[in-house]
C-alpha cells in the first residue's frame, strides 16, 4: 500500500536504503572471492593432480548445475522466509563448503565441494533482487542493482589479486580457509544492517514515502496459489529475461572461470604474473555495471519510460561484447586483456539491465522467483557452456570459445526486444486494486 501526499527529495528523506544495498554489495564481494577461489587456482591444483581440461570443465560445471537450480529454488524459498533470514543460512553455509573444499584431493571432491558450494551461493542474486525491489524507487533502482552487482567484479579482481598470493606464501588450502572465513565477518554485519521496510527500527517515514511513491509494481500479486505461478509461465516478460539471462550469463561464467587457465595455457604466465593481470578485466566489468546502471537512470529522469530505458541500454550494452571474438588471435596479450576488458565492461552494462528487469515488471513477492528462474536456465546454459569450453579446449583451442561468447548476445538482445514489454495500464490497476500492506 502506498503511502498518499508528495514524497520527500531523496537527499533529505534518509540513507537506510543505500546502507543496506552496499552491504549487499559485500555479499556479492565475499559470494565471488569463494567461488573464484578454485578458478584462481586451478593452474596449480590442476598440474598437482594432473587436471585435464575437461575434468576441470566438469569441476566447473558441477558449480554451475547446483547453482543454477537454487537460483529457482532459493528465489522461491526467499519469497517465503523473507531476506534477511534466507541471505544468513545461505552465507553460512557456503562459507563452511568454501572452507571445507581445502580438504578434495580428486576430481569427485572438487566437483562435489563445488557442487555443494553452488547451493549456497545460488541465494545471493535473487536475496539481492527481492531488496532492491522492495527498498527502492524505480529511478534509483538500476544504480542500486549495479551497486550490488559491481560486487561480483571487486570480488572477482580481488581475488584474483589475493588468493595467488596466499597461496604461494601459505600453501593454496589456506586459500580456502580465507575466502570461506569472509562470509562469516559479512554476516555479523547483516543482521545488524538489514530489517524489512515495514520493521526497520532506523527507517524514517520521509525515506518509507520516497519508496513507496516511486514503485511503480504493486507489491503483491493479483492472483495467489497455484494461478500465480501460472500466470508467470505465460508471461512473454518472463521469457524474455530468462531468454536474455540465458545467452549472457554463458559469457560471465566463461572469462571468469576460464581467464587464469587460458592466461597459463595460451599466454603462459604463473601464477604471481596471473595475479599481477587477471583482476584487469574485473575492474573493466565493474565499470560496465554503473554505466548500464547510471545510463538507464538518467534515460528515466528525463522522461524516457523504463522498461524503454532497460532494452536501450541492453542495445548498446551488446556491441563492446563483439571484441572478445579476437582476443584469442592477437599475438599480443595486453591486446588480448584490453580485448577482453572491452567485452566485460559490455556484459556488465547489459547484465545490469537484466538483473533490474524483474523489479520493473513483476510485484514484490514474485521479483526473486522471475529473478530464479532465469537464473536457472542462466546457469544451466551456462554450465553446459563451460563443459564445452573444456572439450574444446582439450580437442582444438580456446579460439571457437571465444567466437561462442562474442556472439551469443547478440541473439540475447534480440529476445529482450522482442519479448519484453512494458504492463498494461488495466493490469497495473487491476493487481493495485488488489495489493494489501504487508504485516
């Protein structure tokens, strides 16, 4: 339920919002220093155990298949149990699976570890999606997700900075130990920072007043039960973000994952030289998300309606990605990184339109489930992408992988486009007129 009268300018109306999205940004830091742990050193524990690329592609991928499924399943289980509660199980344990994945000595450990750690990281991005929708008004919504989002790169260069170093100085299983331990810091300040928006002991009601006149979607469903889930299955929103999540997610997981093995195989860098350059394209893609994010704001601000802003900035977010297909052919490897960079900083602009998409559309207590479910096929894709990444690797090179990732947004973009439209006036009055405040 709104709150009637004319909010209040967002300078004097209170920052518990914005408090709250920078702790999310720091989840997404210590969610990607985990899960970069293993990728980080996979050069290493691959010549240790004798690692061929497909095993590692089978590592890889076992993450992705875990993770994949509770994006569906913890978006669905969040809307149940609310965030705060949902975020703190998940951060517990897989910081625990981050720690215990020091122990694998084969490839069945590490796939299971990394299988196990899937689950608990799989919470992360709808957690982080359901807050921002019910924290923030629409204009300021785009620059809260890359906020959040811009943590994947931070924690992405930092460990890449970090865990080589580690694991030189202290052996590569207390790299495990450390990564797994941040979580535990992040969650002391979670409970302390995050509280629902009717229940925040710190919220003022100028701040309540802001948000609640700038939500352009209901916050709850129309329909309840088993017909809300219906009506999401034939919603053509839905199926262009999941479509468009579903061929661009692939290209995250494959720099990510893949980047440190490619630099030692292709470029033969060790170690200590991977540290000094593989946080690069991080930094690139942290840019990325606050461009797409600031970009789609400012379209808003002077008029432009949102979901128009979105599918623009995903438009011209697609181009820069193009660069990557020749990275892998140029005989110089700072070439190659800025190459590389240039097609993050692209993914990054697009993928925050993405994640803002399903707070646009979809009320509140649906928000991480649209959220989940194109996470879903995004990691499912994507899973089957990075098993491929390594047979090919294995069989040819990493030359196909490349042309791969360079060109699957171009068909992303065109299903955002075509799929995705703006609600109806009729269906937004409609689902108003059934919209209760929450307890």
């Amino acid at each position: 339920m709104q709150l009637t009268g004319k909010p209040p300018k967002a300078r004097s109306a209170g920052r518990v919002r914005w408090w709250i999205v920078w702790t999310l940004f720091f989840s997404t830091v210590t969610n990607y220093i985990s899960r970069q742990t293993f990728s980080v050193l996979a050069p290493l524990i691959s010549t240790q155990y004798h690692l061929t690329h497909t095993d590692l592609g089978r590592i890889l991928g076992a993450f992705q298949v875990s993770y994949a499924i509770t994006w569906l399943l913890g978006g669905i289980f969040l809307d149940a149990v609310g965030t705060r509660l949902g975020l703190a199980l998940a951060v517990i344990f897989w910081s625990v699976i981050n720690i215990l994945t020091g122990l694998a000595t084969s490839v069945f450990g590490f796939a299971s570890f990394r299988f196990l750690l899937g689950i608990g990281e799989g919470f992360n991005w709808p957690g982080a999606s359901k807050t921002v929708a019910e924290w923030f008004p629409s204009q300021e919504r785009s620059l809260a997700v890359a906020i959040f989002d811009s943590g994947s790169s931070v924690g992405g260069a930092v460990a890449a900075l970090v865990i080589p170093l580690i694991a030189l100085a202290f052996g590569w299983r207390s790299a495990f130990v450390f990564s797994g331990a941040l979580g535990f810091v992040w969650l002391l300040v979670w409970l302390r920072v995050y509280h629902p928006l009717d229940r925040h002991p710190r919220v003022t009601p100028e701040e309540v007043s802001l948000i609640r006149a700038g939500q352009d979607v209901p916050v709850v469903s129309a329909e309840r039960g088993v017909r809300r889930w219906l009506n999401l299955a034939r919603n053509r929103n839905v199926w262009g973000i999941v479509l468009g999540r579903a061929l661009t997610d692939p290209i995250w997981w494959f720099y990510v994952f893949w980047l440190p093995q490619y630099l030692s195989d292709a470029r033969g860098f060790s170690l200590k030289r991977i540290a000094l350059f593989a946080w690069m394209p991080f930094i690139a893609a942290d840019l990325g998300n606050f461009t797409g994010g600031l970009i789609s704001g400012y379209c808003i601000r002077r008029g432009v309606s949102v979901v128009r802003a979105r599918t623009w900035v995903c438009a011209f977010s697609c181009l820069p990605i193009l660069a990557g297909i020749p990275a892998a052919g140029v005989h110089s490897v700072y070439t190659a990184l800025a190459l590389i960079c240039f097609a993050l900083w692209g993914y990054a602009s697009w993928s925050t339109m993405g994640l803002t998409l399903p707070s646009d559309l979809f009320p509140h207590d649906v928000v991480a489930t649209v959220t989940g479910l194109s996470g879903l096929a995004a990691g499912l894709v994507g899973a089957v992408f990075t098993i491929a990444v390594g047979i090919m690797v294995d069989r040819f090179s990493y030359g196909p992988a490349f042309l791969v990732a360079g060109l699957l947004p171009l068909f992303a973009t065109a299903s955002i486009l075509l799929l995705v439209r703006a609600p109806s006036n009729a269906s937004a009055s409609q689902a108003e007129k059934n919209c209760v405040p929450h307890d």
